[in-house]
C-alpha cells in the first residue's frame, strides 16, 4: 500500500501492503 491511511480504511493484505 505505502499509505497507513489505506491500509487501517481497508484490508492492506490484497494490496500486499
């Protein structure tokens, strides 16, 4: 993700953070 914002809104691990 890069963005801690984006990954407490939504699930970074289908991002693969």
């Amino acid at each position: 993700c890069g963005n801690i914002n984006f990954a407490r809104r939504s699930s970074c691990n289908r991002c693969g953070k």
